[in-house]
C-alpha cells in the first residue's frame, strides 16, 4: 500500500512541477518572444527593403518614376504663370507661382522640365511666337536665378 501511494505522491509532484515550468515559459507578449525570433522582428513592421526594391524598380524601368512625379507636380503646384497682354513681365503673382515650383524643384533635383511660352491668337504668327520665347526666357532667368 505504501508502494502506491508514494507513486500518487510522485505524479502529484511531478504536476506541479510541470505546471511551475509552464509558468516560465515565453507568453505571447512581444518582448518575451522577441528571443525566439530573428533579430528585428520587432521592428520590421512588413516595409523593410521596399526602399531598395522602388530604386531597383526604377532603375529597371518597371516603375515610371519621372511620370510618377509629373502627376504629382502637377496636383500639388500650379503648372501654369500667366502674362498680362502683350509683355513678358513677371508680376507678383507669377513670380509666387514661380517660387512654389521652386521649392519643389529642389526637392527632386534629378527631374528635368521643359518651359514653353504661349500666347493668344492676336497677332501675327511670327510675333506670337517671340513673345511666348520672351516668356518662356523669363520664366527660365527667374528659375535659374
């Protein structure tokens, strides 16, 4: 009798051991986890390498980067300066037009642009067109400058 008893004493032992191990063992909290992970997993939140994956992209030509930017410029700043009739003066306006390209130009220095002058229909034809290059001039020497 003895002999069973003390093995219902070991088991009842052994339980409670195995649930004191249990108690020890990692929980679901980030922190204890961490060290059954590989290094950063805390911090990757699911975008570590897309930045070298968009410069690949790029390079390859599978992302239209310049058009991309284009589309952009084209909704964050005015695309436009307008003239008063027949002058390629810049007036405050455009010059305010202008500084807002600026700054945006800056930011993306690998982007070429091309500037055209336009006028009305008034006029000759070979005038019109000295006066939208006049305009176009104007809007380069104030972007340069």
């Amino acid at each position: 009798m003895q002999v069973t008893m003390r093995k219902k004493i070991c088991i009842a032992g052994l339980s409670v051991s195995l649930t004191a191990l249990a108690a020890c063992a990692p929980s679901s909290d980030a922190v204890y986890t961490q060290f059954y992970r590989e290094a950063g997993a805390l911090a990757d939140t699911g975008s570590f390498g897309n930045s070298n994956l968009n410069n690949q992209l790029v390079q390859t030509g599978e992302r239209q980067y310049t058009f991309d930017l284009a589309n952009r410029f084209a909704n964050e700043v005015l695309t436009t300066v307008n003239f008063s009739f027949n002058s390629a003066a810049l007036d405050a306006g455009a010059r305010d037009t202008l500084n807002e390209q600026a700054k945006w130009i800056r930011q993306f220095p690998e982007v070429h642009f091309r500037v055209y002058g336009h006028t009305d229909s008034v006029g000759g034809s070979g005038y019109n067109k000295g006066l939208g290059k006049q305009r176009a001039n104007a809007v380069v020497h104030y972007l340069t400058t």
